[in-house]
C-alpha cells in the first residue's frame, strides 16, 4: 500500500510568518505533526510519502504513485483542502481525513470517503482492520481519551527538515482549565495527559541525531497544566539530556499562572525553554469572568507578564476583543496593556466561537451565530454578532488597535520594552551563513528601503550598546515586524 500524507496551504496568516521566513530562506514554521505521527502508526511495510503543500507542490505524479490519500488540517487551512481533495478525487483516489477540521466539520467534506476523527490512538486502528477486511465505514469516532504513553515517535525522516524553521513534539494534551471560546477541552479534556520523559528524550534524540539544532516547539495546550508530571519528570530529563549538547531552544504555550511559581520559571529556563505563547485576552476583568478565563483574573496582568520575562521567557500573547461586557473603551485599554507589558508578538482578534465549544452553543441558543468560524485570528472577522457594540463599531476599533500596535514606532517601542526586561537565554541557536544573510536580508529590507528604517537603526544600535546579547533577538523582532504589517496590510487596510 502506497500512502500519500497531504497537509494542505495555510492563507498569509500571522502565525504562518510567511513573510519573516524569507528573511531565513525556510518555506513553512513548522512540520504538520499530527501526519508524521499518524505515519508511525500505520503498517512499517507501506510505503508513505508527505506532501506538506507549505513546502512543495502537489504533483500529478504524487497521485499517480499512492493508492490512498492521508488529509490533515486545521479550520483556517478550509479553502485549501476543498482544493486537494477535488484533485484527489480528480486522480481517482481515496480519500482519508482527519484532524481538527474534519473532526469539528466532517459533513461539510461529502467527498471524502472516509473520516478517522478525534485521537487517532482511538479511531485510526479500528479503521485499518476494517480496511484489511474490505469492509471500512464512512466515519470512525470515539470519545475516549487515549494514553498518549503508548503513542509513537513521528516519523521525522518523511519531513523535508531544512524547509522548516522549527520542529514540533507534543508532551501532553487537555487543559485543566475551561475558557468558554476555547475548543481544546472539546478535543482533548480538562485532565492534560502526558508522555514520559523516556518518549521525549527518544523524540529530541532523534531529532538531534538528524543533525537539528533549531528550535523545537512544544504544542501542547498548556505545558504547565499538569504541574506535577513537568516538574519532578519531564524538566529534570530535560536539563540532564541538554549536558553537551548545543542549539535545540523550546518554545510553548503555558498559562499566567506560572508567574506565581519562580522555581518552576527557573526549571524551564535550565531546561531550554526560551519562549511562551499566553493567551492573556483581555485587562477587563468583568470580560474575563464572562468566558471563565477564571485563572487570569484578578491579577496584575502586567506584573506577572513581566516577572515572567524577567525570568529568561519570552511572552507572546493572544488578546480578544468583542465579549459581550466590552465597550467601546476597550480599544485602547487593548493598546495600552500591550505597549506596557512589552509583549512584542501580541496576536489580537475578535472573538470567534469554534464549532463544540461552550461559546458556540449558547451563541446558538441566543440567535447570535453568523457565518462561519474562519480560524484566521487576525482577519477582523466574527462568526458572532455582538451586543454591547454593532459590528461596524466593532471592526472599526478592531482595526485602529491592530493599526497602532503594528505602527513601525509603536512595534519598536514595544521591542525595546521588551528587551529592558528580558533575561537573556541560557540556549541560542548556533549562529550559521543563513543567519548572518538574513542580518543583512534586513538590513537592506528594512534598514535602507523600509518605511521603518529610522526604528530600526535606533534599535540596532541600542541593543549593541545596551543589551548587546540579545542583538539576533532584537534582529528577529524587526523582522517579525515586517511579516505582522505585511498580514495586517493584507487583511484591515
């Protein structure tokens, strides 16, 4: 058996970084996780090839060579899989789906032959027999909670590695929290399961020996969800296997919780940690309570976000505007938290609600729900028809904080912020030609023919004299900066 794994086109979107990626000659962020993980757990003897469209086209000879098509995707890649089942089918072959798309929106898909949904620890092997034995159904589902210690290593060597700027691995999945808006629960449960250190070490093990020294992405829901397992197994593994070993920083997404534990902060710092995804949402506390975002209230939002960044983490940030309790003021409250708190990557959109959450379904008791949920966060669109503001009043803000924040001097403010704060990591990337290329890639880009070019010899110049460490970073930022203008040109101008 011939299987072709396709991850379809993610749009120009603020976390695809299309724009920054140049700068580094890579095609796509990072590796499409979950096929290379299904790869593993097909049969050893069938042959399997990726095509991650983000990468590479999709040729006529791909199809002609695999007897089954694996389909992968997200809700924000929708466009582009309606486009890569069409040529399959086209082709005359069979089609496989799975995925966060597929598992949310599988009836939207007719053309699909048959659907593995939620986990595939679950779904996947049901599946395989009934195809050995020519009686495979249309849908396979389960709303089980698999043990992801049984879960197998990805198969990294399908993965064209040097296209991407990071690689993916997953520790645990589940939050224990329940943000209204939020689908991961949905998904994966309130109870975050998790591998054993033994999994991940044999993972960056086999990254490692692959010769990979760039960075490597943590994705799971919320790292610190289940405290316990991260601090007395997974950190204390980590820290031992980073003895003699160079490159290989992480990156996660945590909760604002972990600025009350400053030696958890210290563990992940020694264990390679150097950036979190946050989702903060909003300084509004009354907008908080209203989607249960119960862990980020009352708190100096600000603070914490700081001591954090003093402790050797990045913060990157998601904020939402349109809860039912804001009002128009919440615009440039939205501006100021950011400016001040210095979260450089700050990703703000209007709240949308994800088919199965919470959200969504008592938008659907209220008569509020139109369209659909675009999975773009940064495309100005709502799936929810708002109460306290009408939508022009709302879109209209909406764009002016985008506007200010991404503003070349508002943006370079905020790096420096940012870089007056930050600890500097304790793990960097091997410095390479790619690297110093895209010094000078930004130098001619942004320097000498950019509308920023004033911002960004300040803070080239700045960061020699003042933080001089944290110079590549500062470089990074401008070059960020240029991608999110770039997304937000396209999508509100």
């Amino acid at each position: 058996m011939k299987i072709l794994l396709i991850y379809p086109d993610f749009p120009d979107t603020f976390w695809s970084f299309k724009h920054a990626l140049k700068f580094i000659r890579k095609k796509a962020s990072t590796q499409p996780l979950g096929l290379l993980t299904v790869a593993a757990m097909l049969p050893a003897e069938w042959e399997k090839r990726l095509v991650d469209l983000n990468v590479r086209t999709l040729k006529d000879k791909d199809l002609a060579w695999a007897d089954v098509a694996f389909v992968s995707a997200m809700v924000v890649q929708r466009e582009s899989t309606y486009q890569v089942i069409a040529r399959c089918k086209a082709a005359g072959l069979k089609v496989v789906a799975g995925g966060p798309l597929f598992t949310a929106e599988y009836e939207q898909f007719p053309d699909v032959d048959h659907f593995v949904l939620n986990e595939a620890e679950m779904t996947l092997a049901p599946f395989l027999r009934d195809l050995e034995r020519g009686q495979a159904q249309r849908v396979y589902t389960s709303a089980e909670f698999p043990d992801i210690q049984q879960t197998p290593a990805p198969l990294w060597e399908l993965a064209d590695r040097k296209r991407y700027a990071t690689m993916s691995i997953q520790y645990s999945r589940g939050c224990p929290f329940d943000c209204e808006f939020c689908n991961i629960t949905t998904l994966f449960g309130h109870l975050p399961r998790v591998k054993t250190s033994a999994q991940i070490i044999r993972e960056l093990d086999g990254l490692y020996q692959l010769g990979w020294r760039e960075p490597v992405f943590f994705v799971d829901d919320n790292l610190i969800g289940n405290k316990k397992h991260l601090r007395e197994d997974l950190l204390p593994a980590l820290i031992e296997w980073r003895k003699g070993k160079k490159g290989m920083p992480f990156n996660t997404q945590i909760s604002i919780n972990i600025a009350d534990d400053e030696p958890l902060m210290n563990m992940m710092t020694q264990a390679g940690f150097d950036t979190v995804f946050i989702g903060v949402e909003t300084p509004d506390d009354d907008s908080l309570a209203e989607c249960n975002k119960k862990q980020n209230l009352h708190r100096d939002l600000v603070a914490d976000v700081k001591s954090i960044q003093r402790a050797g983490l990045q913060v990157q940030g998601g904020f939402i505007i349109g809860f039912d309790n804001d009002t128009p003021s919440i615009f440039q409250r939205q501006i100021d938290f950011i400016q001040k708190s210095g979260i450089v990557t700050a990703m703000v959109g209007l709240l949308q609600a994800p088919v199965g959450t919470r959200l969504y379904k008592r938008m659907q008791q209220d008569g509020r729900l139109v369209g659909s949920f675009s999975g773009d966060n940064v495309d100005g669109a709502t799936n929810i028809i708002p109460k306290e503001m009408n939508m022009d009043v709302l879109q209209k803000g909406y764009r002016a904080v985008v506007k200010t924040l991404y503003t070349p001097k508002n943006y370079y403010a905020r790096v420096k912020t940012f870089l007056k704060e930050y600890k500097a990591p304790k793990i960097t990337i091997p410095l390479n030609g790619e690297y110093i290329r895209a010094f000078f890639r930004s130098v001619l880009r942004l320097g000498i023919i950019g509308k920023e070019r004033v911002q960004y010899w300040k803070l080239v110049f700045w960061t020699l004299f003042r933080r001089p460490k944290l110079f590549p970073l500062a470089i990074t930022f401008a070059i960020y900066g240029y991608h999110f203008r770039q997304v937000m040109d396209l999508h509100l101008l």
